[in-house]
C-alpha cells in the first residue's frame, strides 16, 4: 500500500491516561511520551487491522482514532 493511502492513527493527549495498552499490544507503532502519554511515532510500522483491533478498539478512554 502506498503511503498517501494509508490511514494513520492519531492519538488525542488531552483525553489519554497513559495505561499503555497501545504501546504493549502495538510497540511498533505507539509509545509513551516524556509524559507519560502515549503518541504515535510510526505510524506505518503495522498494519491497519492490527491497529484498529490492537490499539483503537481496546483503548479505554477512546482517545485513539483515524486520522481522515
């Protein structure tokens, strides 16, 4: 898949509470920041399925979403 085609995740610091299930699940993509919030950081490194189930779907607060 192309890069311009792909969709990439997006995660919304205010609303995270630094769990880091993300970051466990998706390492690849996802980590903690400085303070202790996670953010994306290749937004590339695993497929959009893994993604979505792996982060998105299990986050508790839904601070994970797609960037349109």
């Amino acid at each position: 898949m192309e890069e311009e085609e792909m969709r990439k995740p997006w995660v919304d610091q205010d609303a995270c509470i630094g769990c880091g299930l993300c970051v466990n699940n998706v390492p690849e993509v996802f980590r903690l920041a400085d303070h202790d919030k996670a953010e994306v950081y290749d937004a590339g490194g695993a497929y959009e399925d893994t993604i979505q189930q792996e982060a998105i779907d299990i986050c508790p607060v839904s601070c994970i979403q797609w960037l349109d």
